[in-house]
C-alpha cells in the first residue's frame, strides 16, 4: 500500500527468532534421562528452525525482504500490513506465539 501519494507510508517487520524462548529442559528434567529422552529433547530444540524456514519461505511468498540479525530473522514489507500479515501466518498454521509483528509507520519527512 506504498504510494507517492500519501504523506504516510508503512512498513510491516515480522520478527522470527531462530531458537526458542524456553528450551525444553521438562523433557529431561521430568522423566528418566534416557537415549530417548535425549532425542526427544534434540527433536524439539531442532523443530524451532524447521518452523522459522517456513515461516521464511511462507513469507517470500509474500514478497516480504528477509534479513538477519544476531539470533533473529527479519522480514519486512512495504506491502502487506501487520493485520494482513498475521492473518496470513495463522492460516499457514503458523501460532501467533511464533512470531512478533510490528508496524512502523514514516512520513516522507522521518519517522513517525
């Protein structure tokens, strides 16, 4: 919805971090530690950037602009708005837990 137009422009940022808030330590901590128990635990710890590489290709799809920071990814549209991104995300099957939107809006003069 970028137009040169309007005084007020938007950019939508989806934040993917690539390692979970909360490792699953109940896994071990719980039961027997076990080989099982092990594996259970790596499956999870490696399930996170299984879901942000799709989260990534769902969101190119959309045209958004990937980049890369410390433990995150960023995708970013001038585009798509932060309603219609979520939206999008949770009809993929995708949980609003999984990723953080924010929209920032500019003037053509700076920053709002």
């Amino acid at each position: 919805m970028k137009s040169n137009n309007l005084m007020v422009n938007h950019v939508t940022y989806v934040i993917l971090k690539l390692t979970a808030e909360q490792p699953p330590y109940h896994i071990l901590a719980d039961g027997p530690v076990d080989q099982a128990a092990v594996l259970e635990f790596a499956e999870q710890v490696a399930a996170r950037p299984r879901r942000v590489a799709g989260m990534v290709a769902a969101l190119s799809r959309q045209n958004f602009a990937m980049t890369f920071s410390k433990d995150h990814i960023y995708a970013h549209s001038t585009e798509i708005g932060a309603q219609a991104a979520k939206k999008y995300l949770l009809e993929q099957g995708y949980q609003d837990h999984e990723f953080e939107i924010f929209l920032e809006y500019t003037r053509s003069w700076g920053i709002m």
